[in-house]
C-alpha cells in the first residue's frame, strides 16, 4: 500500500515528469517498500511493474483503502482472539453506522484505531507472524 500511495504521490506531484524519470521513480519505490525479490536481469520489467495495478489508471488514490481496511479488519481479528462475542459486537455495531461517520470513528465503534504508525502496525505484524508460525508447525 505504502508504494502505490507513495508511487500516486509522486506521479500527481511532479506533473511533468517523463517517462524515464517514472520508471526510475516506481524502481527506487519498489526496492525500498518491495519484497527483497531480486529483479537482476528483469530491471526493465521491474520499472513497469506498476501497470498492472488498475486503480492507478482507475480510480486514483483509492488502492490506499485497502490498507485502511486490512489495518481496521486485522484489529478486529486481534479483538476477536481475546474476546470473540465483544469483537463481533463491535463490529456489527461499526457497520450499523453505515458512512453516518468519519472513517476514525467507525473505526473506534468497532474498536480499533485509525492509526498506522509503528505503535499501531507492530503488534499487528507480530501477532500476524505467531500465527502464520504456529500454523506451519
């Protein structure tokens, strides 16, 4: 999410960029937020990568939203393992708001936090990480 909000920013911020200078922008995106996959041999491929992610060309800025709502349904995950019946009465509760409220606040209705800091995200990614752990076992 952090190299489409990123690479969007980039491309609507510097309106007369080239070509070029749009490859070498998604390249230095993707070697800092990517995977670690080694592209050695595929650069060119690698800098046009980004076509195929039909929100940027679609629906600008809203691929983002997917990150909100994978932060807000991994919270609720978390709420759910310590406490299943509450997580999905908040849960419930947040989607009877409907679009009534700001996205903070559904979000806080279903007990979570609109919030995607490192004090927010790591305990999500670890939590995350023990589970995928504990399933391979």
């Amino acid at each position: 999410m952090a190299l489409g909000d990123a690479f969007q920013h980039w491309v609507y911020t510097h309106p007369s960029h080239t070509r070029e200078e749009r490859a070498k922008t998604w390249t230095e995106l993707v070697n800092r937020f990517g995977s670690g996959v080694d592209w050695t041999g595929y650069e060119e491929q690698q800098a046009y990568t980004w076509h195929g992610i039909l929100h940027f060309f679609t629906v600008p800025f809203y691929y983002i939203e997917y990150g909100f709502a994978q932060t807000g349904a991994l919270q609720v995950w978390m709420r759910s393992l310590q406490n299943y019946q509450e997580a999905v009465e908040r849960y419930w509760s947040a989607l009877s708001l409907g679009g009534a409220y700001p996205l903070p606040k559904l979000f806080e209705a279903a007990g979570a936090k609109f919030q995607f800091g490192y004090d927010n995200l790591k305990p999500l990614m670890d939590a995350i990480e023990e589970k995928l752990d504990n399933s391979a076992t």
